[in-house]
C-alpha cells in the first residue's frame, strides 16, 4: 500500500503547480492533489482492511459532490468490486479507479 501511495504521489507532483498533502492513517492514506489554492483531486489508497470499511462510500460521494475529482486506489484483488460500487460514476475527469500488487500502481482499472 505504501509504494502505491508513493508511486501515487509522484505521479501527482509531476503535474507543473500542483501542491500534494498527504495523510497518512493506520491502513490507509489520503492523498489531496491542490492547484491555484484549490483541491482538484483527492485520492484514497486503500488496504484490505480499509476496503471493509462501510464508511468509505460516503467519504467518496462527499468527495465527487465538492467537484473534486475521486481516485480510489486498492489491491488489485478489489478493482472488481470497487467498480461496481461506483457504476454510477462516469467519466475520467470524475473517477479513477486503479489497482495494486506488491510491485506498485497498475494502470487505470475504469
């Protein structure tokens, strides 16, 4: 989970005047892309133990009714389930949904 988060969170800062805060929990992390003084993006890199959460989908709708864009990044194992909780949600400037293994961030999953 960390090195998806790193991967993450470099991917993010390689975006010219983008500031990248992250928060750092138990068994997640929340990673908050900000340009020009505004949230763009807000990114949560999930473990297994996180993924159980029920709380999550409301973190995540809370996110996406801001305007904020919502990448959801878990195991690899969890790409499946994660896209069918948020069919709802279309379109790449709104939703990502990625996976990892122990190498690292895969490609978009959405």
């Amino acid at each position: 989970m960390r090195s998806a988060a790193r991967q993450r969170i470099d991917a993010l800062k390689a975006t010219e005047g983008t500031v990248v805060k992250e928060e750092w929990l138990e068994d997640r992390a929340v990673i908050s892309a900000i340009r020009n003084d505004r949230m763009v993006e807000c990114d949560f890199v999930e473990s297994k133990r996180s993924c159980a959460l029920p709380r999550r989908m409301r973190e995540y709708y809370d996110v996406l009714e801001q305007g904020i864009k919502l990448g959801i990044i878990v195991p690899q194992s969890a790409v499946g389930k994660e896209q069918v909780s948020m069919r709802r949600v279309k379109g790449e400037d709104r939703l990502m949904i990625l996976g990892y293994s122990e190498e690292g961030v895969t490609g978009p999953s959405i």
